[in-house]
C-alpha cells in the first residue's frame, strides 16, 4: 500500500496529467504512472472527493472513469499558479523552519530537501515575506530523543517516565505513563497513554516533553481505559469552565469553527458573536491576542484588562528589539 509521502505528489501530479490528456485510458495512465489499474482507481476516488473549501458538489473536482475512459472536470483551479501574499507567504516560511527544528520531524529535514524549498519559496515570495520570516526565531526546548524513546516504548510496550511542562500552570511535573499511541490533532504531535499522576488517559505533547526515560517496567493500562477522541481536536470544554463571550469580525469567524461553543449568533456584515467555554484565563488571553483586531472580549470584562494588558507588554518589548 502507498504511503502518504508517495501518494501526495503522485496525486497533485496525476489531476494536471488528466487535464492535458482527455479522454485517456485508465491502463495507459496506470502504466505512465507505474500503478495496477486498481491502484490508479483508488487514487480517482481520493481525488473524486477534492476541492476547494464548502465541500459542495460545485466546489469539488469531478472524476469519471465509467469504460475505461478517464473525465475530469472542475478541477480548473489547481492548474493555475498559486499565488500568496506576504502574510501567507511568511507564515508558510515560518512553519517549514519549525518543521525544520522539530526533534520528532528531523528525520524527514535531513538532506537539502527542505533548504531548497525554503530558498525556493524566498525567491518567488518575493523581499517582504523573506524580511518577515527571518525576524522569527523557532526555539524547541523539548527533548532531542523524545521521539526516539516514544516510539522505543510504543514498540517495546514499556512505561515512559517524563519531565513534563505544563504551560497552563507554568510548571514542570513528573509522570509515569503507560504509552499507547502517538495522535496528530491541531497540527501537533501527542503520546497518548495512562498517566498514574492523573490516574486517567491523558495527551502529552512531544515538544513538551524536557526528558523522556523508558523504563523496565511492562506498560499496562487499565482494562477499562478508554482511547480519546480527537476527531474534533485536543481541547474539550466542561459544564464547569467559564463562559467567554466573544464578537469577532469576518476575519475572526475561524473561531466558531477551530474551537467547540454553546452559542453562536450573527451580527450583520460578516461579524459574530460566539459563547464558548475556556479551559483557564490563559488560554483565554491567548486566544484574544491572536485574533487581535479581528475580535474583542464582551464578558468577562475583567479579561478586557488583562488582554490589554499584555498586548502593551508585547509592543513595549518589540520597541525594545527594533
């Protein structure tokens, strides 16, 4: 079966290849490819089932290959050059140096691979993004090896012992986990497994992690614990936390979206008022800070002054660096 890392590039190639050849035959295709029949029809239906974002008939690609004969249709968009501006492009710079200097990734940075792709991505990007990205410095302080362990523990089903920071309380707390998987979720990578300090199944992210110890110990959750579901993402709001009432502009909307709420009422013009529960007043800090002028804090009101705060504190220190 194909990896992911072959059937990406097979398939961003394979749509532009049907365009230019209409009517082609799903052997000949096959061949070109160097796939079974079977395999190029699986790859159809993937693509079957592309597009754009809505997700709607209309915005996805269309693919027959009913006799034999490849149709595609729709799939104009991705035969155009994609163009960014500074701010996309900058924030695509940003995240392959963090791919970069990711311990857990640097397997796959190794090499001019990704170099190129940096250089390459400068060059077309143009003076602006290039100045932006550089002023960004990606500094992981996880463990070097807590991947390596990890995984060693995953396969040799053996207990992990971490130093684990946890930002929510600015703290550092050892732990015995009993490992069961590694997740993505939020576009980060987490060990799920039996945390005897928490006496539950819990999430720890790699890049958390300062040390990681496997021990000579047999990993053995209990019978009764439960995989958690991530299919939503990571945070999961209880009855308990406190309400957060949001108004977010167009720009702002990705919230209603990215995080669960218990409200969500239209405002006119693009702009939103959205009811959510926060984990803590941190999270919550962070949140507002992101969306920046995209979104202000109706209730609690006591937060309105600590966003502003530290939004002060932030341009007082980049006055300072420039």
């Amino acid at each position: 079966m194909s990896s992911t890392a072959d059937r990406l590039p097979r398939l961003l190639a394979l749509v532009p290849y049907l365009m230019s050849h209409p009517g082609a035959q799903v052997d000949e295709v096959a061949a070109v490819f160097g796939l079974s029949e079977k395999q190029l029809i699986d790859d159809l239906q993937l693509v079957w089932m592309c597009g754009l974002p809505g997700h709607t008939p209309g915005d996805l690609i269309d693919v027959s290959w009913d006799g034999g004969e490849i149709i595609i249709d729709n799939a104009d968009t991705i035969a155009r050059p994609l163009r960014l501006g500074i701010d996309e492009a900058s924030a695509l710079l940003v995240a392959l140096r963090m791919l970069a200097a990711t311990p857990e990734l640097a397997e796959f940075a190794h090499g001019d691979a990704l170099p190129r792709v940096v250089a390459k991505l400068e060059q077309a990007a143009g003076e602006g993004a290039a100045a932006v990205s550089s002023q960004f410095a990606v500094d992981v302080e996880s463990a070097p090896d807590a991947a390596a362990r990890v995984r060693e523990a995953l396969t040799g089903r053996r207990r992990l012992s971490l130093r684990y920071y946890v930002p929510g309380r600015d703290e550092v707390t050892p732990r015995e986990v009993d490992p069961t998987r590694l997740v993505m979720a939020d576009g980060r990578t987490y060990l799920e497994g039996w945390c005897y300090r928490a006496e539950a199944m819990r999430l720890f992210r790699l890049d958390r992690m300062l040390t990681v110890e496997v021990l000579d110990v047999p990993a053995d959750p209990p019978a009764g614990a439960e995989p958690i579901d991530v299919t939503q993402g990571v945070f999961r709001p209880s009855p308990t936390d406190e309400l957060v009432v949001l108004e977010v502009t167009a720009a702002g909307r990705w919230v209603a979206e990215y995080y669960p709420y218990e409200q969500v009422e239209e405002l006119g013009e693009g702009r939103m008022r959205i009811t959510l529960r926060a984990r803590d007043d941190d999270w919550t800090l962070k949140l507002l800070l992101r969306l920046g002028d995209t979104g202000r804090i109706v209730s609690p009101q006591a937060m309105a002054a600590k966003v502003q705060q530290e939004a002060e504190r932030a341009l007082a220190l980049y006055a300072q660096a420039s």
